[in-house]
C-alpha cells in the first residue's frame, strides 16, 4: 500500500542559503519561494531552534508574504526530528493532547525538497497566533511562547532575581499592553498567601484545561515542558490563560538526544523548576482533581489499545519516505523497532504511575 504525503519545494538562491549558513545562530530570514501542488508562495524563511541549528537536517520557520494564497496562515515550521528515529513522537503528542482536550497545534508530516533535492521528511507544524485562534471560533488573545527555563512562574532562576517577568516569553501574537495580564499572573503565583491561593489562581488560569495539559505532559514525559516548551493563551471573554504544548519530540521513552529515556524519570509531580506546580501541589483540592483525571486517562487514552492504531498509521505513513531519507534511510532497521519501543514505554509508564497513585492523596 502506498502512503501519500504532501511535497514542498523550497527555490532559494545560492546566495541566500550561504547568508542562512554562515548566520547559524541568527534568526534573520531570507526571500525565497515556496511550491506546494502547483501554487508558488512568496517567503521568508530562517532556521529555528536551539542546539538543533548544528544537526546536518535543519528546521525551519516560514513566513508566508500572501497568508490567503497557500494555507491561509502567516506562518508554519518544518521540523527535522532529527534525533527522533521514528519521526512521530512530536505528532503523535500533540495529537495526544488534542484528544485530552488540550488546543494544540495541528502537524503534518511533508517530504522537504531544496531546490530539487529531496532533503527528507520534515514535519509540518501550526503556528499558535491569532490565525491558530480564528480557525478554532476562539476568541482573541495574547499568545506567548516560552522560550527558555526562565518561564518557570517564578520571580528568580536558581535563586537568582530574573532581570523582568517577561524573562523567558516571547509575544507571538496580541498588543504590548497584554503584558500586563502576563505580570498579573506570575505576580499572583509568587505574592498570595498559600490559604487563598487556589481560589486566587483560578480567577487567571483555566484550571481544569491546566490539569488536563498536566495530565497529557506526565504521561508524554516531556521533561522540559514543564519550564519551556509551551506556549500561554489568554482567552478574552473568560480572562483566563490556558496552556498550550510545544516542541514534544522528546517523549514516549526517548531523551531530547535520541536515547533511551527511562520511564520512571519525570516523577507524576512533573519537573521541581516549576513554581506554578509546586504551589499547586500543596492544595488538597487540586491534588485530589489531578489524581481522579489521571486515573481516568490510564484507564482510557493512555493504553496500547487506544494509541496502537494511531501509532501503526503514523509510522506506515512515514515509512516508505524514510526510506529515501538522506538523514534516516541507513537507520530503517531502527526506525522498524520504533512502534514496539513506544508501546512498551506506554505499558511501564501506566504501571509505574499507577503505582506512584498509590500513595498520592
């Protein structure tokens, strides 16, 4: 059976690709073009990410000139998934949260050509902006990544003052005044007393779409998403922020490097950085909320019954494109043994957070 996924051609000067080259580290973008089917779009495109720029397969960030003419967004990455050898973990999360009823971005797997050369699959993400929004009937809002550590709801980093509240954010969409809403947050989370707490937080955070991102991020075990790799949503009519995933490569049994990650490592609290989770654990009313969600999604969606299928499609979609992968062809056999590795994580890390639910009151 063949699986079909889209092509993107990517027709960029020799000059410009040597300017993105000798610029690793910049975010400064290039003109370019971009053809998908038979439309042609104007773009600017520069490489993203952190330690990623160094890989041999880079990822990119696309800025559409005409949003209405392609895909009717402002922009879109392409993830190389480089040190993921089954390419799906990143998907295959996000769409994990979808089904919790966390928003997440939409993603697709692509096969990535650079002027006529094939330079493998890449996978296609949403980006989280006011398009993402109108697209959902969601009302508008400020958008903010988190970029680095530094967005961990505290007013330090190892102890030390952050220089601004705005320390590890980014603004992706809304006004400079948003800020304020942003301040009132973290300002909430580290001046309240811890009797009033709970009440106080739940007048600025959708609580129960936060335990619902808590539960699908300790089941992922996405170590870094619990200080980065999220991005905060303020919904204008109810005034409250909700937290979206990002970034969720490492995941299912695999360390951001690629090895193996054992299923123990993100204990159910999630990571100790966060200030918001550590506050929140502390509160009888949330711990006992968290617990019934998460024995729930044990029971229903984080199952091998529920995720086998899901898995399987995703991996025979992209099966027979890795084949023709530059980067990823020579390690087919791995990528092979991908859908069993992720189905045992899936069986050890239930077992063990049922076991850890145990004493949990």
């Amino acid at each position: 059976m063949s699986y079909q996924i889209p092509s993107y051609f990517l027709m960029i000067e020799e000059e410009d690709l040597n300017h993105l080259r000798k610029n690793l580290n910049s975010d400064e973008s290039v003109p370019s073009k971009l053809k998908v089917e038979d439309i042609i779009q104007d773009i600017q495109i520069a490489y993203r990410g952190a330690y990623t720029r160094k890989f041999r397969k880079r990822s990119y960030v696309i800025d559409f000139d005409d949003p209405e003419k392609l895909f009717g967004v402002r922009k879109i990455h392409l993830n190389a998934e480089y040190r993921d050898p089954s390419l799906i973990r990143n998907k295959l999360s996000l769409d994990f949260f979808q089904d919790l009823g966390v928003l997440s971005p939409d993603s697709q797997h692509i096969n990535f050509f650079r002027n006529d050369t094939f330079k493998g699959v890449y996978l296609q993400l949403e980006s989280v902006d006011d398009l993402f929004l109108e697209k959902r009937g969601l009302p508008v809002g400020p958008i903010y990544y988190a970029t680095n550590n530094d967005a961990n709801f505290s007013f330090t980093r190892y102890e030390k003052p952050k220089e601004s509240l705005m320390d590890g954010y980014f603004q992706a969409s809304g006004e400079p005044s948003d800020d304020t809403f942003l301040h009132e947050l973290i300002t909430t989370i580290n001046t309240t007393a811890q009797s009033n707490f709970f009440d106080e937080i739940s007048q600025l955070l959708n609580m129960e779409k936060y335990l619902l991102w808590l539960v699908g991020a300790v089941c992922t075990m996405n170590n870094d998403g619990f200080t980065h790799n999220y991005a905060l949503y303020r919904n204008s009519d109810t005034g409250l922020f909700e937290k979206l995933p990002w970034d969720y490569d490492a995941t299912w049994g695999r360390k951001v490097s690629g090895g193996i990650m054992e299923h123990t490592y993100v204990p159910i609290e999630g990571k100790k950085g966060n200030h918001l989770l550590n506050l929140l654990f502390q509160i009888p009313e949330f711990r006992k909320r968290y617990k019934e969600m998460l024995e729930e999604i044990l029971e229903t969606k984080f199952t091998v019954k529920y995720l086998e299928d899901k898995v399987f499609s995703l991996h025979q979609i992209v099966r027979p494109h890795i084949l023709l992968d530059p980067y990823k062809k020579k390690k087919i056999d791995i990528f092979d043994d991908e859908p069993e590795l992720i189905f045992q994580f899936i069986r050890n890390r239930n077992e063990y957070i049922k076991e850890q639910l145990r004493n949990f009151d």
